[in-house]
C-alpha cells in the first residue's frame, strides 16, 4: 500500500463548477501536509499548505482530518487554467523529504 | 532570480551506459533533493543533502545510483549502467532551511531519461 493514495481521475469538471476530491496518508506521524500543482510536462509547484483548520486561498480550499487520515482540495469557480495535476503532499516529523501522491488530474472543460 | 537549473534536460542512453545528471539549485540554499517521477506516478524521493552533507540517501533504488554535492552548491546524480526501469524524469529541489517552518522546496524542470 501507498503512503500517500489520491484517485487518479481524471475529474471532467465545467467550467465554473465546484470540484473537490480527497487523499488519504497512512503514516499517522506526519506533520505537514501541501497541495502541489504539476502541469504537463512541467515542474511541481506548491498550491498551498494545509492546516488542521482548514484554509483557504482564493477559489481554494483545503482541509486536513488527523483522525481520518485525509486532505482535501476544494476548488470552487473551476477556470479552464486550473486543469493540471495535483500532488498531494506529506511530510514526516523527522527530515525533510516530501512524499507524493500519484496526482489527481483534473480536467476544466469550456 | 534565477530558479532551480536541471541539464541535460532530454538524456537517451542505451542500456548499460554510464549517465550523469546536474542540477545548479537557487543560490544560497542550504538543502538540495533528488526525486524520480516515473511517467503517471507522482515524484519519489531518492536523496537530500544539507550543504556537502548527504544525510539521507534511504530512496535510491540500487547501488548504481549515486548522488554527490562536494562542495554544497551544485549536484550530480550519477546512474551507472542504466535500465530500463531507470526511465523516468528526474526532478532536483533545493530550499532554504529555516528552523521550525516548512521550506518551500523548489523544483526544477527536471532531466527526462529514456534508456533504451
């Protein structure tokens, strides 16, 4: 089993609409969490960091459940820009690495 | 400023070739990473450096792959007769590092290795 399990998609989402979906960490010890964004054939970025609270950026928003083990990305007024990939992303207590889910790709159709 | 610099960017090499790949981070920064994303799969993480340091190398998948930063800045991951299976793209981060909050990682564009 993954650490860091997404659903592939893709999420055929209309322009305008709201799309959300989840993933799930297994590594009950990790401390930070982040949304990346990967276009094709480009580089990771950082979306946004995700915290116990929950928050918000924008047309996004993401929310962290510590006992379910998930993250969330909402993405509300989807734009034809907002198709990509995106990365979950955890990391441990101890070091820095990053690890990744495989993606959710999201699609934004006119 | 300048980002994150990967080269080559596009490597084919035949099956049993010696490869190396370069990255030149952002200036300053202090931590350097070493990711493979095979194609459909997010990035794993293979190697970190602090400065000269490799302080983890726990994710290189065999002893072909090797990885140096002699003198802290730029990096070269080296994978010694190739396989297929080593086909993937190669992604270099490199962050500040700042106690007690996350150092955004940054990633360069990457070197996309076909072995053929």
């Amino acid at each position: 089993r993954k650490e860091v399990e997404q659903d592939p998609g893709p999420f055929n989402v209309p322009e305008g609409a709201t799309v959300a979906f989840n993933c799930t960490y297994s590594n009950s010890a990790s401390q930070s969490f982040f949304w990346y964004r990967q276009d094709c054939r480009k580089e990771p970025k950082l979306l946004m960091s995700v915290y116990s609270s929950g928050n918000e950026d924008g047309r996004f928003t993401a929310q962290l459940n510590r006992a379910s083990q998930y993250i969330s990305l909402l993405i509300r007024d989807s734009k034809l820009s907002d198709s990509a990939t995106y990365l979950c992303v955890v990391m441990a207590a101890a070091g820095n690495k990053l690890t990744f889910g495989g993606g959710t790709r999201v699609l934004v159709k006119p | 400023g300048a980002g994150v610099s990967q080269s080559p960017r596009y490597k084919v090499a035949k099956r049993g070739q010696d490869v190396a790949l370069r990255c030149d981070p952002i200036s300053g920064h202090v931590s350097l990473f070493w990711y493979q994303q095979a194609l459909g799969q997010g990035p794993e993480f293979l190697t970190y450096f602090q400065n000269e340091a490799q302080l983890d190398k726990s994710g290189l998948p065999s002893d072909r792959f090797f990885a140096e930063r002699p003198e802290g800045s730029v990096s070269t991951l080296k994978i010694q007769r190739t396989q297929q299976e080593d086909s993937a793209v190669y992604l270099c981060a490199s962050s500040t590092i700042l106690r007690g909050v996350y150092n955004e990682q940054f990633f360069g564009p990457g070197t996309r290795l076909t072995v053929l």
